[in-house]
C-alpha cells in the first residue's frame, strides 16, 4: 500500500499499404518439447493469432502446431511465402513457444557472445550438436527476413518467447525460457553463418515485436482462467480491431504500440515490458495491417470523427461473469460472487495469504472478515480489464519494477485525455476503494500526478484506474467520497453508469512486499 496519497519483441514501418497489397502469414505454436520443460499456453497462443488473422481476411496462412513445428517444414513454408509475395505485399510471422541462448556462431557477432534461438520439440540439449538443426537461430532470421526485403516485402515478427534475464516475483506458471547451451554447436544451416552479417539498417522493412526486454524472462499468465502469453493474447485483439483507434480500418504502428504496451502490462500484471524494434516509427503513418470492415471489435460508424472508439461492448459482451474463481486451504466464511472457472485464485486461511492464479501475493493477512472484500476486488478488476482490454487508457508508474520494497518511493501520472471527465481510484490490497480524484471539468480532464509515495504495509496488489469518460461520473465520485463504499458497490457504480460507454479504462498494478523478503 502507499502511504498518504492513498488515504487523502518486432512491428515494421510501413509508409503506406497500396491498394491490392496482400497479406500473409506463418503461425508456430510449441507447447510439447519432448525433451523440455513443456508449456501450457503457446498452442492457444498460435491459435488465437490465427483465428484473428482469418478474421482480417490475411491469407493465406500457414499454422505449425506442436510436433509440426519441425525447422524444414517452417523454412519451406516461409520461401513459399516470400516466392508468392510481391513488391509492397506483408508476411506475418508470429512464434510462441521457448527461447534460449547459446555461444555465437560466428566469433564477435554478438555484444554478449551469445545467439538466440527459437526451440523447437525436436531439438535435444542432451544431443545438442546432433539436433541443433531443430533451432531457429536469430541469424537464421535475419537472413530469412533479408529474402523478403530484397523483394520489397514487408515482415512483421511477433516473437512471444524470452531469451534471458531475471524475474524478482515469484510465479507458479511457466516461463517460455529454455536453459542456455553452453556447449559450442555448429552453424544449424549456411543462413546461420550469413546471417551474422546482416544488420538492422538492412531490414527497412522490418519489424519485430517481442514479448518482453532482454532483462526479463516471458511468463505463462493467466489470462481469462487459462495460461497464456500476455503479448500473443493483445496481438490477437489489436487483429480484431481493438487497436484502430481512429476507426479508419488501418494499424499503425503508433496504435499497435499503444495498444499492445498498455494490455501486456494489464494482463501480465506488469510483469513484463514488450520490446520493439525499430524502437522509434520510421514514419508518422506507419501502417500495420489494413482491417476488414467486419473486425469483431471495430466499435462505432464515428470513432473517425473522434479520434477514438465510440462506445465499447458491456462487460459482459466481453466473457466477465462477476463471478471469482478461488479455492481455500483452510475454513472460509460464506462466500459470495465465488465459482469463476479457470486457474483460481486461493487464500490460505491460517495464514491470511491470499494469492493470485499466477502466484503473486495479492494481499497478506487477509482475515476472514476481509476475504469478502479481497474477492470483491477482483471481480471489478476483470470487468475493468473487460473494458480495458477494447479501450486502454494510458498512465505510468516510476521508477519501473515489477515489484516494491517498503519504503520505495514513486510517482503515479496519467496524461490529460479528451474526454470531459476523469476518476482516479486505487483498489487496495485490502479490498478497499480509495477515491484519488475525481475531475469533472466538462471540457477536458487535465494530467494527473502523485509524487514521492512511499511504500508502506500492509503489502500485496494495489492496483491503480484511471476511467476517462464522457459519461456523468458525479455521482460514482460522490458515493467514493462518502463512507462505505466497497468493491462490490463500486462495481454496481460503474455497471450502472459506466459499462458499454465511450470510455478509457487504464490499470497500473503495483506489488509491494516487505524490504529484504
């Protein structure tokens, strides 16, 4: 909790689409590694991206899934691809599954010394230099991304897997990070070798997206009560039109960017920071992807005219139920809005823990006359991210962690939105609803900070909204200004006034624990 204020991957640039440009695109998806650690999430990952690829009319695609996923078959199927491509055309290719490291192939390559790769089941540690054909080396895809480029195709790689890097929350889930070779392999193919030649400057038309920074592994969360990669699930609903902001059927690069950081940070509860490259736009109109007129969340005939989506679909429309998934060890009180489906959250009534699905503290010393107002948290945080997930708003919380220690200091801003009015509110780790601000101006919200907050007990999720909104928030604001209000009224509050509205939803989570733990 915080003191006082509490209390008062790669995208690619593309200058325009012509007309009869095409799109296509190339899918893999590994959860079984006979030979690894197996994940849970990649092939609902591989599968959700294709479904919205289908939906935007991008065809043709090729999918691998699991044992399909051999080196031949995806190389055969990218040459295919880049042969029927012509000048100004799109490939897409996205990958979900492990990533690791191992020592360069070509010596002084690599800053670090070492090479990434893509594992894909065949590949055996055990058996390294015998199966290293059944890695995708990053020198293999510059050179494989260089074919494309020379023909003027434009590639988009979306690369939900994580070389390396260190992780100060503990997670119950998967990591998609293999453990690194060590061993000296050789070159898996001649491309591994080129390759190493080609650098950034030489692939204008390329852009990756990758699921997070060097310096953080990516993790299976859980997102809607299944494993997940936080990056694969916002890319999907960026394809179905969540991300075209202005509602004129393009992406660009700017509205992926936006969309993209703001929900892999909601839904990974800030445990990772997708990673773009080029890492600044080459133009001011760089266009992702051309959308159908029947996107599935394309919202409102006058998001043109705004600026923004006209009115997001209720809650509901969006699969939240009101209802918590949440197992007890231990004697619990009667329990109300409980039998969610999916990966649970549990609370652990000897001790008071309560902890998220992904395995996160969320708050400590929950006793059983509180556990009410915990679960009632969560259930407003799903229908908050129900929301956020089709309009997020924007804010940031500095300095970046994916955890605080007591007595941190930070600053909490949201930058100034067009719409009329603004609610600033924190859903504490003990259930409770603490009223930040509340600007109802009629004109326009204006930027909202706090500075120098200190972290203090009791330790948990904290999680921080920001609601921009046309709708009439004064009497939500009146209600959270008076005694009394908890989650559960709260959340009545926004279903009432809020739900299906022309707003912006943003949520910062903040996790907190005890200095030295």
């Amino acid at each position: 909790m915080l003191r006082e204020a509490l209390i008062s991957s790669v995208i690619f640039g593309l200058s325009a689409l012509p007309a009869m440009a095409a799109t296509s695109a190339l899918v893999v998806g590994v959860d079984t590694y006979p030979h690894e650690v197996s994940l849970d999430g990649a092939v609902k990952d591989a599968r959700d991206v294709a479904q919205a690829l289908k939906a935007a009319d991008v065809g043709p695609i090729r999918e691998f899934i699991n044992e399909q996923a051999t080196k031949d078959a995806i190389r055969t199927a990218w040459l295919e691809l880049v042969e029927a491509a012509a000048a100004g055309d799109t490939i897409i290719f996205t990958y979900a599954g492990h990533g690791a490291q191992m020592p360069e192939l070509v010596a002084g390559s690599e800053p670090d010394g070492l090479d990434e790769f893509l594992e894909l089941p065949g590949f055996d540690r055990s058996r390294a230099a015998e199966t290293a054909r059944e890695v995708i080396v990053d020198n293999e895809l510059n050179a494989w991304f260089a074919e494309a480029e020379a023909k003027g195709v434009q590639v988009l790689f979306v690369s939900d897997s994580c070389y390396s890097g260190g992780m100060n929350r503990s997670i119950s889930g998967k990591t998609r990070l293999a453990p690194t070779v060590r061993a000296q392999l050789p070159p898996p193919s001649q491309e591994a070798v080129s390759g190493a030649a080609v650098k950034d400057e030489d692939l204008a038309q390329v852009t990756i997206l990758a699921a997070s920074l060097e310096s953080q592994p990516t993790p299976e969360v859980v997102i809607e009560g299944e494993p997940r990669g936080a990056l694969s699930w916002s890319f999907a609903r960026a394809l179905e039109g969540a991300a075209d902001r202005d509602g004129d059927g393009l992406i660009s690069r700017v509205e992926l960017e936006d969309y993209v950081f703001s929900n892999v940070k909601l839904q990974s509860e800030a445990l990772q920071v997708p990673n773009f490259t080029p890492q600044v736009p080459r133009s001011d109109r760089e266009i992702v992807l051309s959308l159908p007129r029947s996107a599935t969340l394309a919202i409102g005939n006058s998001a043109a005219a705004t600026g923004r989506s006209a009115k997001l679909k209720p809650a509901r429309d969006m699969g939240w139920t009101g209802k918590l998934a949440l197992s007890v060890d231990g004697v619990a009180p009667t329990l109300e809005n409980i039998g969610g489906s999916g990966v649970p959250y549990r609370w652990d009534a000897t001790s008071g823990t309560f902890y998220t699905p992904n395995g996160d503290v969320a708050g400590e010393h929950v006793a059983p006359d509180m556990v009410q107002g915990v679960v009632d948290k969560f259930i407003v945080l799903d229908f908050l991210k129900a929301l956020a997930a089709q309009n997020p708003g924007k804010v940031s919380l500095t300095p970046a962690k994916d955890i605080y220690s007591s007595g941190d200091r930070l600053n909490f801003d949201a930058p100034q939105s067009g719409y009329a009015n603004m609610l600033v509110v924190n859903l504490a780790n003990t259930g409770e609803v603490q009223l930040l601000d509340a600007q109802i101006a009629g004109s326009g919200s204006h930027v909202f900070k706090l500075t120098d907050l200190e972290v203090v007990k009791p330790f948990g999720a904290d999680h921080l909204v920001v609601i921009s909104t046309n709708a009439s928030i004064d009497a939500v604001a009146a209600a959270l200004a008076g005694p009394g209000v908890d989650a559960s009224r709260f959340l009545r509050l926004l279903e009432e006034r809020l739900d299906g509205t022309d707003s912006a939803v943003a949520v910062q989570p903040l996790y907190t624990r005890e200095r030295g733990q």
